[in-house]
C-alpha cells in the first residue's frame, strides 16, 4: 500500500518527534512511541497525523477507549479526514457505517498512482481484471451474444488494468477515477478516450440515459459501503442487453462489514437482493480472488449481471 499520509505540524520540533515515534512505532516499541506522539501534540495541538498515529498506537496496545479519543481528535483536526480515522473508529464500534470520505480514496490512491500497477502485479498478484474479462466472455457466450461492446465505462479505473483487458473487445473506454494520479497513469496508457476526474457515482451521474454498453469496475465497489446507488446509476446508463460487470471482498456472514484492509467485504446475498432492486438481471455470481494479502487469498466475488 502507498507510503503513510504526513500532513506537517508547521512546528519542526514537533514533525521531528513525530519521525522518531514513528521509528519507534515500526520497531515494535509502542509505549516510547506513544510517549513522543503525545510530546508532538504538546507541541502542536491540532496535529492531525500525529492524532491518527497515536489512535493506532493505542489500537495496537488493546486501550480502545483511549485509541477512540485520538482518532475523534484527529477527524476533529481534519473535517474531511484525508487519514481515514473515521473508519477505524467504524471498526472499533464508535461509528456506524458510512461510507469512506472522498478525501481519504482521493489521498490514498494519488500516493499510491506511481507505484500502484507493479506493486499489485508483482507483489499481490492482482487479477479482478482479468476475472472479470473472463466471465464476462463466458457469460456472453452462454447467451450466445458477442463479447464486443461499442461503448464501455471503467470505474475506478486506476492506471488502466481493466481497459487493457477489454482492450480489444471495446471500441470507445471512459475511465472515471477519483485520483487524479490514477487519471494521469491512465492517460499514459492511451487506452481511453476519455478520462475524467470524479466520484464513481458522480461520474455516472453525468452520462445519459442507454449510453453505455459495458459498465466495469474492478476492484473499485470494496471503497462503497452501499452499492445501490452506483448499480442504480449503471442500470441506467446501460443499453438494454448491455452488462455490469465488477469484482467485490466478501465474508460469511449477511450484509456489509468493513474489513481489516478498510474496505468494504458484501455477501453474496447482499449483493443478490442489490441486484434485483436494482433491475438487473444477473449472470454470474462466483468466489474469485482479486489478489494475495498477507500471503493469503482475498476473498472475493465476480459479478455479472445484464440489463434486460
């Protein structure tokens, strides 16, 4: 994953114990470390990164109530919670869910853009591409049906692994992201013919009526908690006959939860009762792994569904 957000104190002293806690929260020694975050924040009150890393140092020694205190004062810091301490006060049971603030995915993948294409092929072994290319060829052939799309929508669509994938099933690819790093590793690619900058949902939201042919989205739903907004926005934007088709985390149980990643993990029988409600029918629902964490399988789904 991209390097740790830093936003500076605007205090040196306080940015250079806030370095040293951090070497000292790496090497395991989270008391000191601890110590020297609250030293940083004597310093610098309205700290927000060191606020969000001493909430996670309190997360790491088991003292929740006192982890819950800095990640409220880190969001307090920063209204639009760039770190994403809102979702790990979701995850200790002080938030109800929500979805992720837009200024946190903004900030996380615009860090993450020049190293995110070999980091997931090469370190994760990142494949929602092409299971998806993959079911969608085969769902397509069961209905005996061409695997050939005039039009498609790539949401989420990060550096461009999705539109290489459909590269030669597709005449004309948007790409929508909400990094404009992710946008500028796409451009290089020259695989789209249009990129825009913006929400998925949002994105949606500008394309007219039976416009699109093929809506993809690989790996992007883990940053939604609610999916009926954006698959209401792609039955819409669809042709009729036309296909959604996209990857998801999941768990056992029922519903949404937010896993330890911080992203969002759908049930299949979320996704199933999503689905009808929005007025798709669908094709194909499978377990499918999107990629290795922690030298371990994510569990995953790949979805197809089709405008009727």
């Amino acid at each position: 994953m991209p390097l740790r957000l830093f936003h500076s104190s605007g205090d040196l002293m306080a940015d250079r114990r806030f370095e040293f806690a951090r070497d000292l929260q790496l090497k395991g020694d989270l008391p000191a470390a601890a110590d020297l975050i609250e030293q940083a924040i004597e310093l610098a009150p309205d700290f927000t990164s060191a606020w969000f890393t001493l909430g996670e140092i309190r997360q790491q020694l088991g003292e929740r109530d006192k982890a819950i205190a800095a990640f409220r004062k880190a969001c307090d810091c920063d209204p639009e919670d760039q770190h994403g301490a809102g979702l790990h006060l979701m995850r200790l049971g002080d938030a109800q869910m929500a979805e992720m603030p837009k200024a946190y995915v903004q900030a996380l993948f615009d860090q993450y853009a020049p190293r995110f294409e070999h980091t997931l092929i090469n370190d994760l072994d990142y494949r929602a591409p092409s299971l998806i290319f993959k079911a969608v060829v085969a769902a397509r052939v069961a209905d005996k049906k061409p695997a050939l799309f005039k039009h498609a929508i790539d949401l989420g669509c990060g550096t461009g692994l999705a539109a290489a994938a459909f590269a030669k099933q597709v005449d004309h690819f948007i790409g929508i992201d909400l990094s404009t790093g992710m946008i500028k590793e796409a451009r290089a690619t020259e695989l789209y013919a249009e990129l825009e900058v913006a929400d998925m949902i949002e994105g949606l939201r500008t394309k007219g009526d039976t416009s699109a042919n093929l809506v993809v989205a690989a790996d992007a739903f883990v940053y939604l908690s609610d999916l009926a907004p954006v698959l209401t926005e792609a039955q819409r934007v669809l042709v009729s006959g036309g296909v959604l088709a996209f990857t998801l985390e999941t768990h056992d149980g029922s519903g949404i939860v937010l896993g330890e990643g911080l992203r969002y993990a759908h049930s299949a029988e979320y996704v199933r009762d999503a689905m009808a409600k929005a007025g798709l029918k669908l094709l194909t629902l499978e377990p499918a792994s999107p990629r290795i964490e922690n030298n371990e399988p994510v569990r995953g789904l790949v979805v197809v569904a089709e405008k009727t």
